[in-house]
C-alpha cells in the first residue's frame, strides 16, 4: 500500500498492470521497426496497424482516421496547426479556459497575424453554441473547444457546436483527454472532425497518443520525415506504447460504466464530506450540477477571508506534507504558483483562485481516502488561516 492518497488523476495514471504485461514484448524480443521489410519488421507492421484498428473501432472512425503522437499535447497541436496550415490560415475560434496545448498554438496563429477570437466561458466555465455561432464568421477555419476542462471538469455541449460547425462549413476540433472511458467518445455521434486522446490518462503508458481525423479534412503534417502515418507524421512508431494506448483504451471503454458510476458516487461523498467539514470556507469551482461536468474532477477555492488571503502553494505543501496529492490546476502549471488561467477566465478573483485545490479521482479510489483527504484538507486550511489572522 503506498503511504499517499493519490488524488491528481486527471493529471496522470499509474499504468495498469493487464497493459503492461501486453506492452512488455514489444519493448523486449518483439522490438522491430515497422518499417523493416524482414520478420520482426512485419510483426511490428502488423501490430500497429491492429491496434489503429482497435482504436478506430473503439470511437466509431475508420482506420485511416487515426495517427498515433506521442500523446495529448502533440494531438493538439497536430490538430490546430496541421488545420490551420492546410488551409492556408483563417479565423480560429477556441476558448480562454482550453489546455496549453490548444492556447499556446492559437497564440502563435494570432502572433502571425491571423485572426483568433478567444471566447471567454461563463462562470461554470461553459462555452456555449451560442457563444460560438456569434464568433464564426465567413473566413473562420476552425473551432477548437475541449470535451470537458481538465482543470474543473467542465463538459461542451460538443455536438451541437459540432453540428453548428458542420452547417458553416468549419471544421471542428475536441479535446478529449479528460473523458475517454468516463463518457461515451463515438466521432460519428459527437460529429466531430478532429479529436485528441492521451493515454497516460487512462492508465495507459505517457507519450503515447492519437488524433482522429475525419476522411476528406485536410491536415499538414508538423513532423516531416518517413512516410508513416501515411505522411502525416513522419518518424518510427512508438510500438510498445500504440500497443499500450489500445489496451488502456479498449480497457477504458469495456470498463466505464463502472469507471463513470463509481467516480459520480465518489463525487457526490467528497462534496458532502468538503460541505460538512469546510461549510462558508470553501467555494466549488466546478460546477454542482453532475450534468454538467465530467464525475471524477472537483476543483475548490478559497476566499480571502477579512482581508487574509490563503497562500495556494503552502496548502498544496501542507496536504503533501501529510499526504494527500492533488493539483492547485493543471499539473503543467503548478510548478509556478500563478492563479489558474481557467479559473481566471470563469471570473474569479486572483487572490481566491491563486488558492485552488484539485481532486481528481480514479478507478481504485475510495470514499475512506476522500473522507481523510477532506479531514486533512479541513486541519491545514483551519491552522493557516489561524496563522495567517494571528500575524
Ligand atoms: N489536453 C488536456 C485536456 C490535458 O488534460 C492534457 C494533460 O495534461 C493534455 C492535453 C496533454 O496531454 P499529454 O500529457 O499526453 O501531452
């Protein structure tokens, strides 16, 4: 038993055993390059085009729709440049609250001069179709809005806005880290032209990936080099982890009725034990109606109180020290204790957003450990906010 309650799922996975015991050949005896024409060259071939495959089948799209990358961030940027360079530029319309990986490429579109309408969320942290059909306009390229936020669990109302997209003629793009196996992903449902999975997520290996692409939406490659993935990313494939990534998946959907019912009943104990314990200290940043987020994120700030505001990394600090491992956001950023730019963009104050606390629950959780993290989170917020009054 490990001596940490790990809560900061949506951040990673520990990898599960069933994928690793698949993974291990391909990174032992079966370790041929795909594109080596002698035996352990075809095994390889075989193996990879099997599990696109499998993945293909898993959320509805054709084989030739998926290419792996070496994860989620490599997907996004696949998606909005690859897009974008396709066409030549045009107007993208994403939102303030998305991963780096979509912020960071749509900031370079729009330092290269090309338009970018950034909409900001409303304080669930929501983008709405009608948000969206305000912003598209004729020279609009592409739409690009997560399926739920990493950071609160926010869900999109992706397939109206994919329908709304399909009608303008935009191609649209979803995030989909944070909901394989917890919600249902089927592209055909969801109409959607572009979508970017990690495993690491789902308990599958780090650096392994893909993004759909829907036959016939034009895509420039970011990595050029050999002809794999039919051209559109050029490089050896990463074997062992396609491997692992479609044993995670396949794993993730077989399993999410459980996965998806457990982490709501989990939910539903952290905010009645967060309630009992911290009534009138705490605020929910995610939002309280189950509709409208993904079960297994529950993000909390605290405001100041009488002017003392709660310093975000000395509680992070505190809850290790006693160990409980959650995020102050997303784990990219909680390396500079900034306030959340998604926070930020559902229009919290910085002095109560800069103290944000993310619980992100998984498979193997239980309400025991919710019950003592919420226990020890309610003892540190009580002794520095003690501490923070006496001075
Ligand atoms: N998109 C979202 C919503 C994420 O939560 C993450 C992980 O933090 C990523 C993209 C990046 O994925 P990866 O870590 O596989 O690059």
């Amino acid at each position: 038993m490990p001596d940490f309650i790990y809560l900061d799922h949506a951040a990673t996975t520990p990898i599960d055993p069933r994928v690793r015991e698949v993974m291990t050949p391909y990174l032992d005896s079966q370790f041929g390059n795909a594109s080596s024409v002698h035996r352990l060259g075809r095994r390889a071939r075989f193996v990879v085009e099997e599990c696109r495959e499998r993945v293909a089948d898993a959320i509805g799209a054709e084989p030739g729709e998926i290419i792996f990358t070496s994860g989620g961030t490599e997907a996004d940027n696949l998606a909005i440049k690859g897009a974008l360079m396709a066409a030549s530029g045009g107007h993208l319309i994403t939102s303030a609250a998305e991963h780096e990986a979509v912020l960071r490429p749509a900031e370079a579109h729009a330092r290269r001069g090309e338009p970018l309408t950034l909409l900001e969320p409303d304080p669930f942290g929501r983008v709405t179709a009608g948000m969206v059909e305000n912003a598209l306009e004729p020279q609009t390229t592409l739409v690009s809005l997560m399926h739920a936020n990493n950071e609160v669990g926010t869900l999109t109302a992706v397939r109206e806005i994919a329908a709304l997209c399909r009608e303008a003629g935009v191609a649209f793009h979803t995030d989909a880290v944070q909901t394989m196996g917890l919600l249902r992903v089927d592209v055909g449902e969801m109409g959607v032209d572009l979508l970017s999975a990690s495993a690491h997520k789902i308990y599958g290996p780090k650096g392994a990936g893909f993004l759909f692409v829907r036959g016939g939406v034009e895509l420039a490659p970011l990595i050029e080099g050999g002809a794999q993935e039919r051209r559109r990313r050029g490089g050896t494939e990463n074997v062992a982890g396609i491997v692992g990534l479609t044993e995670a998946l396949t794993l993730a959907i077989r399993e999410s009725d459980a996965r998806r019912s457990k982490a709501e009943g989990l939910r539903r104990h952290l905010l009645a034990a967060l309630d009992a314990a911290l009534d009138g200290i705490f605020r929910l940043s995610t939002p309280r109606d189950p509709s409208l987020a993904v079960p297994n994120i529950v993000n909390v700030h605290f405001p100041p109180v009488d002017g003392a505001t709660l310093d975000g990394e000395m509680l992070l600090l505190n809850l290790d020290m006693e160990g409980v491992l959650v995020s102050a956001g997303s784990a990219c950023t909680s390396g500079a204790m900034e306030p959340s730019h998604v926070l930020r963009a559902m229009g919290i104050e910085d002095r109560a957003a800069q103290a944000a606390v993310r619980f992100s629950f998984g498979k193997d959780t239980t309400e025991q450990e919710l019950t003592l993290a919420v226990e020890r989170l309610a003892g540190i917020v009580r002794r520095i906010r003690k501490r923070a009054v006496a001075s």
